[in-house]
C-alpha cells in the first residue's frame, strides 16, 4: 500500500521551519552579517517553508523601508552559506543543516491588493446595496 500524498506541510516541517525562522531573525537582528546593505536594513522573516526531507529551508523575507527588494534578496542569498553556518548552533538536534534560501515575500502585496478591491466603489455599492436589502 502507498502512502496517501499530501501538499500541506506536516506537522515536524512546520516545527522545524519556525525553529529556522527563529535562529535566522536572531542572527539577522544580531547584525553577524557584516555586509552594509543588510546591516542598515531592517528585514522581516515572515515564514520558513522546509522541504519534506527538511534539508533546504526556504526563508520568505521583507526588507522594510527599501524600494528594490531584489537587491537585498541577493546579498541574502550571496551569505546564505554564512547564515546557514550561525544557525547551526541553534539546530543542533538536526541531523542535517538544511540549505537556506531566500525569497522575497509578497503575500503583503497580495493583501494591499485585496483591501484595495474591497474598498474600491463597485464593491462598497454591492455590499450596501446589501445591506438595504438585508433590512427589508
């Protein structure tokens, strides 16, 4: 029999990618980063995704207060190896250190998109239009 596949993540990749997503915000608020765009940049680990073999963590971030997020997103990955060597420490009870990556994190543009269409005219005059209808 095989096992039933599934694309959520288990229970231990959550564990793990919050444990990651810990050492990783500790080290970046540290300042054990010695390059100085990521020192005089304020950067929000929002998730860690790990892979089901938990041996690459892929690092949703958000520099906050830069306009060209990409650039950062690329010193971040050029140091991977050194933030990966810092975090070691905290994840002793690992059997492998998992490969980190970083990505720039867009699901808050994503949301800045959904609040703009939902205060947008056309949808206040249905949910008003609604509403009247509600108290008939």
């Amino acid at each position: 029999m095989t096992k039933p596949t599934s694309s959520a993540p288990s229970q231990r990749m959550l564990r793990v990618g919050e444990q990651v997503r810990a050492a990783i915000t500790q080290v970046l608020q540290r300042g054990e980063v010695r390059d100085d765009l990521l020192e005089k940049t304020v950067i929000s680990v929002s998730e860690v995704r790990m892979s089901t073999d938990l041996k690459v963590a892929t690092a949703y971030v958000t520099p906050l207060g830069v306009a060209d997020h990409d650039i950062v997103i690329a010193a971040l990955n050029r140091h991977a190896k050194y933030i990966r060597g810092r975090i070691a420490g905290q994840l002793r009870q690992m059997k492998y250190m998992p490969e980190v990556r970083f990505r720039d994190d867009t699901s808050f543009d994503n949301y800045k998109k959904i609040d703009e269409l939902l205060r947008s005219p056309e949808v206040q005059r249905d949910l008003n239009s609604d509403e009247t209808k509600d108290q008939k």
